[in-house]
C-alpha cells in the first residue's frame, strides 16, 4: 500500500494533519538543502517522538571500520558514513515554563506543514494545546541560503491564543549526536572547544579520524509583533551544547518571534584555526541583511535555477508535483560548485547507503546536470573521476589486477572503496563501464572533445587494461567469459557472463582503442605524453582487440534474446504478475537466499545495456528483449522505472511508459518501496528528468545532430522543458497536436524531428 497524504499541488509539497506515525517519512519529504549543507525536517523545538535528527555537511564523513564476520583479502577497511553534523536548528520553546512539545501536547490542530519549492523554504504551522492548559498558534518557516551557502536561517512566530502568557526562546547548538547509521556506535565527533560572545555562539570540533574541522555557529534577534526587541540572553554551555535563553511575557493573542541565523564553515574552505573567524564573517553578513532580505535573495536564486530546470506538464497535477520535486532535490543536493563533491543516493536527506559516490552519477545524473546547467558542470563531474584514476589504480592492486589497470569504487568518499558487501565490492564491476560511457556521453552532447586528450583517455586505458585482465579465455567456449560477477539485477550475485557486463568490457575496449587512434593522429602532443606517462604498447593494444573481439554473450536461441547471465532459464520463471502480492517487496518478505534463486530482476539489466546503447540494436530487438524481461522485473530499486519508462515510450507503449514515469517521478512521494523515512532517493530523481525529456520528448543526440521524437501522454494536455545543447538554449513544448520549438541563441540550429530536418532560429517559434 503507498502512502497517500501528500497534497497535490503544482509547485509545493503539502502535509496538512499532524500524524506521529509519519514523522519519520516527512522528515526525507520535507528535507532542504543548498549543496553545501542539508538537513531532514526536523521540527525546531523539541520532540520527544520518533524522529531522525539528521544535519548533513557537504563531503564531510567518518571511515567506520568494516563490520563482517568473515574477513576477505581485499576487503575495504571502512565504510564511509555520512555524518550527522552538529545541530544548529534547535530552538526550546517554553510555555509558562513547560516545554511544547508536540508528542506530549494535549491537543494539536490545524497542523499544516509546506515545501515550497519554487522559492526554496519550508514552513510549519499548528495550533496546540499544552498540558498547562495554555493554547497557542505557532507558525516557522526555515530555508538554507543558496547566496550564503554556509547559512540557514529560520523564522519561529509563537501566539499565545486564550491568556498571557510567559515565553521562553532557547536556541541552542549541539554536538553531542549520534548516527542513525554506525557499525559499532564509534563516537564521531571530537568538540574542541565552545565560544559565546554576546548573542553569538560557536562549537568548534573535528570528526575523528578523518579530522575534517568545523565551527557550528548561531546568533538570534527577537521580535514582538515585527517590532524587534532588544534583550540579554542567558548564556549556558557545557561539554558539547551551547545555549542563549530570551524570556518576554506576552499578551494574548501578541506575536512573539525568533530570527534564528545559524550553519557550518569547514576546514575544506578555510584554515582549521581561523574557523571561528570565517563563522563570524558570515554570520554577519546574515544577520545585517536580516531574515526577509535573505528570504529575498533565495527566492531570486531559484528562480534563475527554475528558468533553466523546470519541466512543465499541463493537465496532470501529479505528475507535474512529481517531476519538480525531482527537480528541486537535485539541486538542493548539488550544483556544481565545489569539484571535490558529488551526488549522494541519498543527498542531505539520510545516512543510509554511505559515500558520496555511485556509478549512478555517470549513468542518471550527468545527463541531466548536462542539459540544465552549463556543460562545465559535467565537466566538473567528469574530472572528479580524473582525479581519483590513481585511487581506482589501488583498488585494482587490492583485488590482485596490475598494470595500472582500474576499478572504480562502487562507492566512495575520496576515490578508496568504501563499501564492503562482497557480492558488490568484488562483484559489481560493471560500474567501471558508466564512468567510461560518462566520457563518450559528455563527448557526444556537448561536442567537447578536449576533455578526452587531456584527461579523459588516462580514465579509459586504466578502465580498459581492467577489463583486459578481468576476461578469462574459455576453451570450451572459444571465446573469452567474465566470470563472477552481479550485474546490475543485483538479485542475482555470482553469475557467470552478466551480458550487460561483457556487452559494456567489450565497448570499453573498443572506445578507449578508437580514442588511442584518434589521439594519435590529432592531438600529438597529448599522445606521446599519455604514452610515456601509462607505458602502453602495440602488443598490450593487439591483446585488447583480441578479448573485445571474441567477447562471449549468452543467447537463448529459443527465445531469441540474449541472457541475463548464463543460468537465466535454469531458474522457475514464474512472472511478476502470477507473484502474490502479499510477497512484495520480497527485499523485505524473502531471505536473500529465495531471492538469489528466483527469477526477479530488481533494475534494468539487459535493458541498462540496450538503454546506454540503444543506436547498436533495432527496435525490434529492444521489444523482444522488453517483452521477456520486464515482467520479471520488480522494480525494487530507484533507479529501475525509469529506464523501463523511456523505453516503453520509445516502443510507443505510451501507458505504461506514463505508469512507469509516475513510478518515478513519486517514488518517494508515494513511498512505493516502503523506506522514504531513511532518505530519498536523489540520484534516481535525475532518470525521473530522463524519462520526460528522453522518453516522451524522444531526445537523442543522433549523426551530432540533436533530435526529438515527442509523444505524450493522454492525460496531459501539454509539457515542457529546455535543453542546454552545446552552450544554445532550446525550449520544447508538446502538446496533444504539435510540437513547438524556441531558440534561446545567437545562431540558428538544425534539428531532426521524427526522423525530418528542421531549422530552427533564434526568437522564431518554430511548429512542427
């Protein structure tokens, strides 16, 4: 059963009952970040309930020592956490002394809460009635400065409804919290020491052996009836929190407000001593422009971030809240900004998963922060990668591979591998293809080929001497095999000849032979450096072309299609459909090992591969393969619907591609897995753009010509997005009976529309 009580609603997520049992979920619904810094909905004051506090800093984590009962050669030391940062948001708020606090409040009413993601804040309002018998009416309103990206600031307006009455204002900071996620319940944080000057106050502390140093700060104003009120407040502290108490008596049915401006400056962009310092600077900066001109300027910001990204869908007012919500989470989590960061699985809105890097970056989220940005921003994500080539290098030395053959991390932190399930550390090796396909994808949209002499072929040969040596030659088969592995169904682990894995060794090989040749004829210069600096040969070039060239794949002649692995039809192929409903989701009702031996397929696996290449196959294989494949497929993960949703457009299924594309696009919304309290999923969101702009607007990038193939669904009446391509901005509307296109540019562009050549120029609507 999913959840259903989120408010439709074209450009804000809306929760209107207060409802203990959901707290948890509207914590990941409601989070807020600026790409710096995040945090889950946690309320302001206290509550005594069930919760997940969670307060998140950008690229900041804990190496937690691997917990595994049989230790393997190879195995990563740590699993990186995702930090819970000290808490800067908690603001007690007493009543003639007693603490509100929603869990033990009498009587809590007209409780509404809102996201509002076209200006990028998040309010809370209810009316409540304390155990002392007084009433009062609250209203907050918080959001984290995309101008001053190390600043939250949060607005808390308190109405005392039938008396006067005594309120107390307590904001505080603290250190002393705890992972949701930990292996052995280490302690994360080291407070080194806590400073208050007058309304300000700073915890500096560092996390344990990773020692990244941060200063938690605050500083509050106070208001009645808007009017501000200039107060002492009494300053407490002790090991690990710090806290300022304003007290006012105030009458019935008065406004008394708190202006809360607090956040984190870190030791990754300033000195670890002049933390304070840099806090200080900023919080300065906040608190002189006030919470309504911050306000303001956030407003402003998102909405130059909303003119590129959004995607408008007339007729469909879930669906439309769906695909913003998407939108708005992406770039909460990252914006391109810092090139030491990445995107999360989860973002600032959950610890769950660990690291900050997956190959789900190169495979979902580049396309997206490619069209809606600029290019530099992939490029940003693709140097990333560069920079950790020597770390891949040691994860393949760990493993027993040599030559500077690589293999990136399925997850990480800093380019070590950081995740330590052996069917996944040692298995699920294909996500070494996504960051080479992430090259030639880069390459392919923005025709910037630069990037591959200076830094991208180093990737590639390191990617393609892995898979040189990870293929083994089959006498019985004549052919090499890779053996071992989980593909991307990882519901199947330690299967022999994955044919998504071999199909992408193979391309791998062949893309970084065809770039080696490229080089080498025009970029001479890059050659002879590259060359000498990795120290390939002829001969080790010849032995590459031989393993592409005999790659062995699975194939069902009865079927015709290929085969998942090559036990596939060894297993009882009972589909989805005739699965009772009651076993779903079987990661939650079966062991794993039921699991490993049923046929169901968590993601696209095959289809990935026809996905990634689909220009290497006809239309009529992708629906054979399709028509097998998908109904054994449970859609258990994030990142499954989407790539099923593009390519049920693509096969003019236009209702199913439309479920699918709403399977995604409310994942989380909807909590059609059972798990939003622990996080979202925002890597997945970036396919939820894919599916609108790749599946129902049909964009490819075909002959280094962009081309469209719009369908929509029955339900709209028309949607539209823009598109960066090659630094000219091109916005597409489609309706039911046509299809539009604007040119935002200086020159005109050729597209291709349904297989026809157009000519688009700037400022001319173009009809097709």
């Amino acid at each position: 059963m999913n959840q259903d009580y989120i408010i439709p609603n074209d450009w804000s997520i809306i929760e209107e009952e207060f409802n203990p049992e959901r707290i948890k979920s509207s914590e990941s619904l409601f989070s807020i970040g600026n790409g710096a810094m995040g945090q889950r909905a946690n309320f302001e004051e206290s509550y005594s309930g069930e919760t997940f506090q969670g307060s998140y800093i950008a690229g900041v984590y804990y190496p937690d020592k691997t917990r595994v009962g049989w230790w393997k050669n190879g195995y990563p030391e740590y699993f990186a956490k995702v930090l819970n940062a000290p808490n800067w948001i908690g603001i007690d708020v007493l009543i003639n002394n007693e603490k509100l606090d929603l869990h033990t409040c009498k009587e809590v009413s007209k409780f509404r809460r809102e996201l509002n993601m076209k200006e990028g804040w998040l309010s809370r309002s209810f009316e409540a009635v304390l155990q002392n018998g007084i009433e009062i009416k609250v209203a907050t309103k918080r959001f984290l400065s995309l101008e001053l990206d190390a600043v939250g600031a949060i607005s808390y307006n308190v109405t005392p409804l039938n008396s006067n009455a005594e309120i107390t204002y307590i904001p505080y900071l603290d250190a002393g919290i705890t992972n949701e996620d930990t292996n052995w319940d280490d302690q994360f944080w080291d407070v080194l020491k806590i400073t208050q000057s007058n309304e300000q106050s700073y915890i500096e502390a560092r996390t344990m052996k990773t020692h990244f140093y941060t200063c938690t700060f605050m500083e509050s104003r106070l208001f009645l009836e808007g009017r501000e009120v200039i107060t002492g407040c009494n300053n407490e502290k002790s090991s690990n929190y710090t806290s300022c108490s304003y007290q006012q008596e105030i009458q019935q049915n008065q406004t008394y407000t708190i202006h809360k401006f607090g956040g984190y400056v870190v030791d990754r962009n300033h000195h670890k001593d002049e933390l304070v310092t840099a806090a200080k600077e900023v919080l300065d900066k906040a608190v002189n422009f006030g919470f309504d001109a911050l306000l303001e300027m956030q407003k402003e910001s998102w909405a130059q971030i909303w003119q590129m990204s959004d995607i408008t869908i007339e007729g469909d007012i879930k669906a439309q809240q769906g695909i913003r919500f998407n939108i708005f989470q992406l770039n909460q989590t990252y914006l391109g900004t810092d090139a030491t960061l990445n995107i999360g699985p989860k973002g600032f809105t959950g610890e769950k998963y660990g690291g900050s890097t997956y190959w789900d970056t190169e495979a979902y989220c580049i396309p997206f922060y490619m069209a809606t940005k600029d290019q530099s921003v992939a490029r940003t994500l693709l140097e990333y990668r560069y920079n950790h080539l020597d770390k891949a290098i040691e994860n393949a030395e760990k493993l027993g591979f040599s030559n500077g053959a690589a293999l990136y991390p399925m997850v990480t932190m800093n380019g070590e591998e950081c995740h330590n399930e052996w069917e996944i550390t040692f298995e699920e090796i294909h996500r070494n293809g996504a960051i080479a396909f992430a090259i030639f994808n880069y390459h392919r949209f923005t025709d910037d080929y630069a990037y591959i002499p200076e830094k991208g072929l180093e990737v590639l040969i390191g990617i393609a001497r892995f898979w040189y040596q990870r293929a083994n030659f089959s006498t019985a088969k004549n052919k090499f095999v890779i053996l071992g592995v989980t593909g991307p169904n990882e519901y199947e682990n330690n299967v022999n000849n994955n044919w998504y894995t071999n199909y992408i060794s193979k391309w791998c090989i062949e893309y970084a032979l065809e770039n080696i040749d490229i080089i080498k004829n025009d970029h001479i210069s890059d050659y002879i450096r590259i060359k000498e600096k990795v120290n390939f040969s002829d001969d080790e070039l010849n032995a590459w072309r031989k393993v592409a060239a005999q790659m062995y794949f699975p194939h069902s002649e009865k079927h015709n299609i290929f085969l998942q692995q090559d036990g596939f039809l060894d297993k009882e192929l009972i589909t989805v459909a005739d699965l009772d409903k009651s076993q779903r989701p079987i990661n939650q009702k079966w062991s794993w090992d039921r699991i490993l031996r049923s046929p169901y397929i968590k993601q696209a696996d095959i289809l990935q591969g026809f996905y990634l290449f689909e220009d290497h196959f006809s239309t009529e294989a992708l629906e054979r393969h399709f028509d097998f494949y998908e109904p054994f497929t449970v859609h258990e993960s994030s990142l499954s619907p989407c790539v099923h949703s593009i390519q049920a457009a693509k096969l003019d299924r236009i209702e199913q591609a439309y479920t699918f594309y709403l399977r995604t696009s409310r994942l989380d919304l909807d909590d059609y897995n059972q798990e939003v309290e622990e996080g979202l999923h925002i890597t997945s969101m970036a396919g939820t753009w894919m599916s609108i702009v790749e599946g129902f607007g049909g964009m490819r990038v075909l002959n280094n010509t962009l081309s469209f193939a719009p369908k929509i669904p029955k339900g709209w009446k028309k949607y539209s997005f823009k598109v960066n391509f090659r630094n000219q901005i091109l916005k597409v509307n489609i309706s039911q009976n046509e299809t539009t296109f604007e040119l935002e540019g200086t020159s005109d562009i050729k597209i291709f529309v349904n297989g026809e050549l157009v000519k688009v120029s700037p400022n001319n609507l173009v009809t097709v």
